[in-house]
C-alpha cells in the first residue's frame, strides 16, 4: 500500500506558464515533505523540502504547499522552463531519516 | 565534484549469479540507502544503514543484503540474481537526523547502477 502517491505520471506544460504537480499521503506521522529531480541518467536531487507544521515554502521559482487536512502537497513551477523537463518525485520522512518516496511524475515543459 | 559514486553504471548478469554494487560517499555522512527504481513504482528502499557494521530492511528486502564495514562505502549484495531483480538501483548518503536542511534529512544520491539479469 502506497503511502505518497503520485496519481499523475505526466504533464506537459507551456514554457512560461506555471506547472503544477501534486502529491497524496495518508499517513499524518510524517515529519518532512520533499520534492527531488531526477533527469535521465542522473540520480534525483533535492529540490525543496517542507515541514509538517508549515503550509508553505518558497525558493526561487519553486512553491511548495502542504495542506495538511487533506493530506496533500503540490509543487508549483513559475514560470516553468524547458530546462524544467525531468521527472519529480514527491517523498515524505517517516521516523527521522527513512524517506519514503512516490511513483513520480514526468513534466514536459515545451518552448 | 562528485560526492556519492556508484562502481558500475550498467551490468548484464546472468540468472544465479552473485552480484555486488559498490557505492562510496565523500561527505563523511552518517546513514546510508539503497533504493531501486521501477517504472509506475517511484524508488523502494531495500536496506539502510545509520551507522557502521549497522543495518536496517527497508521495505523490499528479500533477495538482497548489505555490507557496511566502513563509514563512507556501502555495498548491495544480490546473492542469486533473479529476472525480477532488473532494475535501476540507487545509492544515498545523508547526515545523521538533525542536521539536514531546515531539519529535513535530504539525501544525496548517486548516478545509479542499472542492472539486467538474463
């Protein structure tokens, strides 16, 4: 039974426009919520985390927001960039370090 | 500028065989992963290791173990590879909990070891 769960496997976007990519959970105990990048050929990297008694984060382009009651994250990208191109996984931390991670989703950013 | 290394990019072995995935991280990190990715099931945790000699099963251990003899290498053991067992596998380090980013314990990964078992 999946715990994060990614219902999107892709998503094509414009460059220029905002991507939005979503993310469910269901256990309430996790600390951290996380976002990594992963291109082909690469191993993901870490993008931008948030904490369970935060709402949101932001850094640069890259919003992520967490809405707790619904047991729901999502990663907003603006403006998105064809550079923005890879497939992101939403994970979440369970018990301090073991980090428990999604089936992913592969953007699609088209100039 | 690489700081986790992963021995072997791509492996083609044969059913039966003993295999070993070699990975080794410079950032003088405390816990260490290995994950294997497969199309539609995002990266599962095989074992971990938060300490030398120590290790924990993560949630698809069977048909694997793990060897930590040192602090910055830690190695993935297929000891009869099977059909099943092609796949992407994905080394991680990360700081001891606490002294990640904002409190998140972020993993750095490798470039991963795609392995094809015939």
């Amino acid at each position: 039974d999946q715990q994060v769960k990614q219902n999107s496997p892709s998503l094509s976007v414009q460059e220029g426009r905002i991507s939005i990519l979503n993310c469910d959970y269901t256990n309430s105990m996790f600390d951290y919520f996380l976002w990594y990048k992963k291109y082909p050929a690469e191993g993901p990297t870490f993008l931008i985390s948030i904490s369970s008694i935060k709402d949101k984060n932001e850094d640069g382009r890259f919003t992520v927001f967490l809405n707790k009651s619904a047991k729901h994250l999502s990663l907003h990208i603006v403006p998105s960039q064809p550079g923005d191109s890879a497939v992101y996984f939403c994970a979440a931390i369970d018990g301090g370090f073991k980090t428990i991670f999604g089936a992913g989703t592969r953007l699609f950013v088209k100039a | 500028d690489v700081k986790v290394t992963q021995s072997s990019r791509y492996l083609v072995k044969r059913t039966g065989e003993k295999v070993f995935l070699e990975c080794v991280q410079d950032m003088d990190h405390e816990n260490m992963f290995w994950y294997r990715q497969d199309p539609g099931l995002g990266l599962r945790l095989i074992y971990f290791s938060y300490d030398v000699k120590m290790k924990e099963k993560g949630d698809i251990p069977e048909g694997y173990s793990v060897s930590r003899e040192k602090k910055e290498r830690f190695s993935l053991i297929l000891e009869s590879a099977s059909t099943n067992q092609t796949s992407m596998y994905l080394c991680a380090s990360s700081p001891s909990w606490g002294q990640g980013l904002s409190g998140a314990n972020v993993l750095t990964f490798g470039a991963g070891s795609r392995l094809t078992v015939l």
